[in-house]
C-alpha cells in the first residue's frame, strides 16, 4: 500500500484498484475542532480536484477535495457521530471515504510522504 | 517567485509575545494579528462557561468624550438616554447616521469625576473605530473634546468564576459592584477602569490598563487557577450562543436597531422627545413594526448555517443568516437571521439553504444559552 498528499492537504491511501481518502494531521491542525463532516454516499462518481466531502470547523466549513477520479465504496460511517475523529486520528481512523480508482495515472502527479512533509515546512 | 508589495500592514497587539508564548494561533482581525485560539476553541469555549477566561480586546477603541454639555452631544448621536446616566453607570447603545441605520454598537460609561467636566467613556468596536472617531470629530460641536486612547489595552476576564478570581487578586474590587457599573481601581502601581459587562452572557469584567502594563495584568490574572486565556474563536460561540449580535455581520448601516432587536437601547425618553439621528423613521418602525427581525434559529442536525446561508418558508425566501456556528453548549448548530416579520414567530419551522441542500431551523427565542450577568441585590 502507498500513501499519497495533495497539496490540498488530502491523504489517499492506494491498495490495488481501491483507495482510502482523509484529511492530513497538519490540515486537522490548521482547521481546529471539528464539529460536522459530510461525506459521499457510496456510488457518487467524484472528480480529481473537486469538492467530494465538506469538513466543518467551529469557525467555518471547509471543502474536502478528491485526490483523484473514481466512484465512492463507502464513507467513514463513524464520522457522523464522532467529527472529533478527524482531529484525534486524521490519517487513521478519521478516514473520510474509500473509493474505486477510474483513472490511476493521475496519482503520478501526487506528492509522496517526503515530499508532502518538505511541501508544509515550506508553508 | 516575487514578494508581493501590496501586504497589508496589521498592527500587534500590546500583547502579541505573550500570546505566542503561550502557543496562540494568530490570525488578522480587525487590522490587527489576534489570538484566534490557543488550545482549541470547544475547549475554550467550555473553560469560560465554568471557569474564568481572560480575552485580549484590546483592538477595540476606547474614546474619550469631555466637555460641559457632552451628555447632549452624545445624545444627538445616540438613541440612549445619557443624561441620565449617572457616573460609574454603563450602558449599551448604538451610533446611527441619519436614516437611522446602525453604524456601530457600543458601550457608553458615564465617568465624570465629582463637581468634574462631565466625561463619557466609549469602547467602540475594532474594526470600525477610525471610521468612529472621524463620524465622532465631524459632528460633535467643538466645545467637546473627543480622546482616542490608543496607549490602553483591554482585557476581558468572563465566565462565572472571574469575580472570585479578580476579588482574590484586587481585594474589595467586586464589592457592591453590579452588572453595567464601573469603577477606577488602583492595583500596585497599575491604574485600571473596570467595568462589569462582557460579550459571552457570563458575569465578567472589562479591565481598561496601559499598554505598557497589560502583561504584568494578564499575567497575574492567568496565575489565578480559574483562569485561562481564550481566543477570539471562543468570543464569537459564545456571543453567539448568548444571542449578542456582531457588528458587521448581524448589524450594518443596513439594519435599524428595531429590526435588529435592540429597541432596548431606545430609551424612553428618548421615543417620546425624538432628536437622535433617524429618529423619525426609527419611532415609526417602532410604532407600526419592522418589516424584517433579528431572530435565533436553532438547526437540526449538525451541519451549520453560515452567514450569507438563504432563509425558506417553503418556496419563499424570507430572510437570509447573518452569523452561524455549532454551539458547544447545546450541542447543535445555531444562527441568527432577520426575517420577515411574518416568519419571525418563536417556534416558526424554516429551511436554511446551505451547499445547495435544505437544512430544516425553527425559530427560538434568544439568548440561546441564558444569560448569567451579577445583579446586586438578586438572588444568585
């Protein structure tokens, strides 16, 4: 399996034609408490860089994007009733959605663990 | 890659290093860098509504206003009853332009010394107070003089345990001190004006000190185990939650103070003798109504309405939100919005548009967290 970042501060998890997307810990951190996350219902067909789930703090709701293109197999059912997962396990078991990869070229463009770390201390 | 020229230049606070010291996340506000939080806002959030939390304000402007007959050139711009304010007496009030819309809300002081000039202490809000002070200068007469104390800090210590930790630290400054007074209090070599009030419907103080001295103040305040320091993040769920509107958000020159349900701060002397800017159509709304209220919204579910979220009754749109977050305390969203009067009813089942979905809200009576303000002589 293989972790990939976006310079949105999503994290996608590859294994084979399947993938788990979440928020990162510094995008948890820069967000503050999280209160409310919306997730997709299983069939939606997501774009690569568009809006696939919302992620609401005290002070404001955020966009999440998807890393790449595909169709959703399930999102996280333990958000809705636990947001503060996102902050207490963002790249854990505060996992936003798992999906069906369609277009698996376009992880070559995503950073990986090393690079993403170099991308934020450059913040 | 080439450094952009057009940064805007924020101003630090006169406790911006004991902020970061203390790990606050600063972000601009207001034109100043402030402490958005500091451990997180849900927790500092709950820290002020059962402990004490100290609140740097000190973005806010505090004005001056002296001279003989300034009571009635405060009148002239306010619809507060001032001249009968008497010294050490605060008060809410609001400064209007001509048509009566609200340019500011503020807290007004009577702080004339004894057999002194009359002198009126004003804290305006941040991000308007330049805008306050030239609306001030241009139409006071010019026999009164208009101070802008721009050398103070201000400090905010709320929350239902503040009182006992500012008694323990300033012995006798809580005694026969009630909601909406003030006082001067010499601390050690400190001088510092103290108020009872605040923006988070707590009992708390409002604690005028030099800039040179705020450290040494908030540092012995937080010393006190009841108190931590909060983070604007916090300021804002908790007025929220205490049904206090924000100006430039729930208030405008686009709002009236009746729409805005602050007919309150219309004293009544003043809807009976007129003579505060608007006046004329102001007492009409009051007479026959307004067309459009401020009301509390409480949603189902836990996604939040934000300001700018469209108000429906069914097809119609009637209103739109203008401040909107979690609540902490009640565990659910909640917002204010004005509405049409029609739809302004306690109790009235509305839908808030937000992300293209319909989010069902039903009309609750404000504050949304009772308030707990210290009135001498009640019962606690």
């Amino acid at each position: 399996m293989t972790r990939y970042f976006t310079e949105d501060h999503e994290w996608i998890e590859v294994d084979g034609q399947t993938a788990t997307v979440g928020i990162t810990d510094y995008a948890q951190s820069q967000l503050g408490d999280i209160v409310f996350v919306e997730v997709p219902a299983e069939g939606t067909s997501v774009a690569k860089g568009n809006e696939a789930a919302v992620v609401e703090s005290v002070k404001a709701a955020s966009d999440v994007y998807s890393p790449v293109t595909g169709v959703v197999i399930e999102g996280n059912p333990a958000l809705e009733d636990d947001p503060a997962l996102v902050n207490s396990a963002p790249e854990g078991d505060g996992w936003f959605f798992k999906l069906t990869i369609t277009q698996p070229n376009e992880l070559d463009a995503l950073m990986d663990a090393e690079k993403y770390k170099a991308f934020c201390d450059s913040l | 890659m080439s450094e952009s020229e057009e940064v805007t230049e924020l101003e630090k606070l006169p406790l911006d290093g004991w902020h970061r010291t203390r790990g606050a996340r600063m972000v601009p506000f207001a034109g100043y860098e402030m402490p958005i939080q500091y451990e997180g806002i849900l927790a500092e959030h709950e820290w002020t509504r059962n402990h004490a939390g100290l609140f740097d304000v000190s973005h806010m402007g505090q004005l001056i206003v002296e001279g003989d007959g300034a009571a009635d050139a405060l009148e002239a711009l306010l619809p507060g009853d001032i001249s009968a304010l008497k010294p050490g007496k605060v008060r809410y009030s609001l400064l209007l332009d001509e048509n009566g819309g609200i340019l500011d809300d503020l807290m007004v002081t009577n702080v004339t010394e004894e057999g002194g000039t009359p002198r009126y202490y004003l804290v305006v809000n941040g991000a308007t107070k330049w805008d306050d002070i030239a609306h001030l200068r241009e139409h006071l007469p010019d026999e009164i003089t208009l101070a802008h104390l721009d050398e103070r800090a201000l400090l905010a210590l709320q929350g239902p345990e503040a009182a006992g930790a500012l008694e323990r630290t300033m012995r006798g400054l809580t005694e026969d001190f009630g909601f909406m007074e003030a006082k001067t209090w010499q601390f050690g070599e400190l001088d510092l004006m103290v108020s009872r009030s605040g923006y988070t419907g707590e009992d708390g103080f409002e604690i005028s000190v030099a800039a040179d001295q705020a450290e040494q103040l908030a540092g012995r305040l937080c010393a006190e185990l009841e108190v931590k320091p909060i983070g604007l993040g916090a300021r804002d769920s908790l007025r929220l939650e205490a049904g206090l509107p924000l100006y430039g958000h729930d208030l405008s020159p686009e709002t009236d103070p009746v729409s805005a349900g602050l007919a309150f701060a219309i004293s009544k002397k003043r809807r009976e003798e007129g003579g505060f800017p608007g006046a004329e159509r102001i007492l009409k709304l009051l007479a026959d109504g307004a067309p459009t209220r401020r009301v509390g919204l409480a949603l189902e579910g836990r996604a939040a309405a934000r300001e700018g979220a469209k108000v429906f009754s069914g097809d119609s749109e009637v209103g739109t939100v203008t401040s909107g977050g979690f609540s902490p305390t009640l565990g659910h969203p909640i917002a204010m919005a004005y509405v049409d009067a029609a739809q302004a009813a306690k109790g009235t089942e509305l839908e808030l548009e937000v992300r293209g979905k319909r989010l069902p809200a039903r009309v609750v009576p404000m504050p949304f967290v009772p308030h707990r303000y210290f009135r001498k002589g009640a019962s606690k």
